[in-house]
C-alpha cells in the first residue's frame, strides 16, 4: 500500500506545484504587458492633448526671451504649471518635461537638473534622457530603467513627439515613471512561500527588479546568466527545475515578455526545490516511517509465533 500511495499522490502534488509556478508567471506577464501598453497609451494621448500643445511653444517662447526667471516666462507657469502638475500627480509620474524642438528642456513639474539644459548639444545629451528626446522627434520611446538622482530611485523615461494642429512638430513631452509602479506585481508573492521570488531580467542579463535575498539594490548590478533566461531570450516558456543566479536547485517557470516596444525583459517565477516539493519528501518519510513500524510489528509478530511453535513441537510427548 505504501508504494501504491506514493505513486499515485506524488505525480499529484507534482503538479499541483507546477501549476501554481505557471499561473502565478502568466498573471504577472498579463499585469506587466499591460503596464507598458498603458503608459504607451497614456504617452501618446497627453502628447495629443491640448493643455500640452499650446504650452509647449509658449514655454519655448518665454524661456529663450528671458529665461525662467523673467515675468512672461513666470505668466506661463503660473497658468499652465499646475494643470501640468495635476497631469504628474494622476498619472503617478515623477516628473514631467516639456522640451522644444531645439533640445531646451523648457519646463518641468518638478525642479531638476536637466531644466534649462539643451539635449542635442548640452552635458546631457549623451545620456538616456538625450537619447530618448532625439529618438522622440519621430515617434514614441521608452527608455529601459536608469536611475534618477531626484527620486533616488529607477525611473522609465517615455516620450512622444508633440505636433500643432497644422502637424508642425513642437518639440517633445517626456515623462519620468516611477519604478515603484512595476514593483507593486513583482512583490507580491502570495503561495510561494518562504524561497518564491518573481524577478525580470534584461538581454544584457542584468536583474531589472530587486531580489529578496539581497539586502542591497540589485537592478542592474546582479548578472542572472542561467539556463531559464537563456531559453527565455530564445523566445521559450516553459518550466525547469534548474540552479538559478545563487547556484540553488529551484523550480522556474520563465517567459520572455512581448510587445514591450523598446524594452527586451524575460520573467522568472521560481521556487527552491526543496521547499516546492517539501510535501512530497514529507509523504515519503510517513510513508517510510509505517512502513517500518509495521514491518517491525509483523516481525515481531512472526519471531513469537515461530518461537511458540517451535516451543510447542519441542516438548516430549510423555509429559502429557
């Protein structure tokens, strides 16, 4: 009966562990995607909007006459900024930048070091904010995370062209997303127990979420090179039992993420072996346990049946 058990409950509970692994990766795919299509969404409709297309020039206008201090430039803002801030606040952004044609960051909600900087010649043309302004001349884009010193934390950058009525082009709208927003999916980690973790990792195979196990910041300091995001950048999804980025035995169910645009990410679900499969080592070691002890009853059982018997024929016949 012991072997019968375990052969029929432990395919069960096999896969009962493997289909949680699966389902948690494809709700976490379907929030993720969904996160990148709406801000997609989001870029493109505040870039329509007509708030941001009259402001923009007149922005533009005020600080190449007099800079941000001057009287037209202060006129603009305080008509504008707020309703701008309010867009920021909705939104959850950390910042929103107006930039004109030129490469002028001319406004932005909150105070920062790019404001008043040219992104074509300035300091900072080099960096993600540069290259995704000049990409955003001709169509939306989306930086991959970098790191914002204001927020002290890592921000996506997303910017759009913003064109007038007549399709003249005005100049760009860029907008700083918290990483926060994305945070929020990875971090919850219901039914995965202690070792369960949900990470990203991008095609430089740098972690692109924090890990659980560190106590420092790990996005784009840990290098994750193992077999699951080898086959997930090859445009696989399955469910391995490999050794992950600490060379431990877990179960990772892994997928690369689709339609990002301009960002290539995979995603891990994945668990220690020997917490996933807990119940079933538990089953083997009762089932091993009776085993013995009814082996050991029917043993000693058998020894004072035999030994009786064996007293019974040894007893001579005329002492009865």
């Amino acid at each position: 009966m012991g072997p019968l058990t375990y052969k029929v409950l432990v395919p069960s509970l096999r896969t009962e562990v493997l289909n949680h692994l699966i389902s948690v990766r494809e709700i976490k795919k379907m929030q993720i995607q969904n996160f990148f299509y709406e801000r997609y969404g989001d870029i493109n409709i505040l870039s329509k909007n007509p708030l941001v297309v009259q402001s923009l020039p007149r922005f533009s206008s005020a600080f190449r006459s007099g800079g941000f201090t001057s009287s037209s430039y202060k006129q603009v803002d305080t008509y504008f900024g707020p309703l701008l801030e309010h867009f920021e606040r909705q939104h959850g952004y950390h910042n929103i930048f107006l930039i004109d044609v030129d490469g002028n960051v001319v406004f932005g909600v909150k105070q920062d070091e790019y404001l008043g900087t040219n992104l074509k010649t300035g300091e900072f043309s080099s960096f993600t904010i540069g290259e995704i302004f000049n990409a955003a001349l001709s169509h939306i884009k989306f930086s991959d995370l970098t790191w914002c010193e204001e927020a002290n934390d890592f921000v996506f950058m997303a910017a759009s062209p913003v064109y007038d009525i007549t399709n003249r082009l005005l100049g760009v709208i860029l907008v700083e997303i918290p990483y926060s927003q994305i945070d929020i999916f990875l971090a919850q980690r219901d039914g995965l127990g202690d070792t369960g973790e949900i990470y990203l990792v991008g095609d430089d195979h740098y972690a692109r979420s924090k890990s659980r196990f560190f106590n420092q910041n790990t996005i784009l300091k840990l290098e994750i090179d193992t077999a699951a995001t080898q086959d997930a950048f090859l445009g696989h999804t399955d469910i391995k039992v490999i050794k992950d980025y600490r060379n431990i035995p877990v179960v990772n169910a892994y997928t690369p993420l689709e339609n990002l645009r301009d960002v290539n990410w995979v995603l891990l679900v994945k668990i220690d072996v020997k917490e996933a499969f807990h119940s079933i080592l538990v089953l083997k070691t009762d089932l091993t346990i009776i085993a013995s002890i009814l082996c050991t009853i029917t043993g000693v059982y058998l020894y004072l049946k035999l030994r009786k018997k064996k007293d019974s024929e040894s007893i001579p016949e005329e002492s009865f």
